[in-house]
C-alpha cells in the first residue's frame, strides 16, 4: 500500500497499527525535507494472541530480538537476520510496527 502523508517537521517514530494479513511491511520508510532525505527504518514488531503480546525488537545491525515475558523472562531470543525473517511469529498476528530514525 503506498499513501502519500506530509508533516510539518518529519518524526523521530512512527507507529503503524496492522489490520490485515495480507500486508506487507516496508523495511524503510523515506522523506525529504529541505532537500535532505530522513530515513526511518522498521525497529519493532508487535504481535498479539494468546491473550497477551510479545514483541520482536531489531538493532541496527538488522539482528532481530524476540521477547515474550511469559517464556522468556527478561531475556531476549536471537532470531537472526531480518533480511531472513518471515512476519509471522509462533501463531500470533502482527498488529503494531514500530518506525525509528537511524
């Protein structure tokens, strides 16, 4: 889906809520302001279902963090590289992606 969307000054995070299976999620996310190009890229992926959410966090390295604090206390899981990473995530739905400013 593309949409065109215009700020005044171009925002450190964005939040998108997901609604649809049947998205696909843009690793970045780019503005030009003043002539200079802002690049926000994906930081966070929320996900929800079994009564409670989990989240997968991803450094700017591109590694990706998984934390479910039922199961994995306060420890993160290394699931490896986005490049290789599919949305879905143990059986939850993704509703929530987190844009941050590199």
């Amino acid at each position: 889906m593309m949409q065109p969307i215009s700020f005044k000054t171009i925002p450190s995070v964005l939040v998108f809520e997901i609604n649809s299976r049947n998205i696909k999620i843009s690793k970045t996310l780019k503005f030009e302001q003043e002539g200079e190009t802002v690049v926000l890229n994906v930081r966070g992926l929320i996900y929800h279902g079994d009564f409670h959410f989990t989240s997968r966090i991803i450094g700017t390295d591109g590694i990706v963090w998984y934390h479910d604090g039922m199961t994995t206390g306060d420890s993160c899981e290394n699931e490896g590289d986005l490049e290789k990473l599919s949305l879905r995530c143990k059986g939850k739905k993704l509703i929530l992606v987190v844009y941050a400013r590199v």
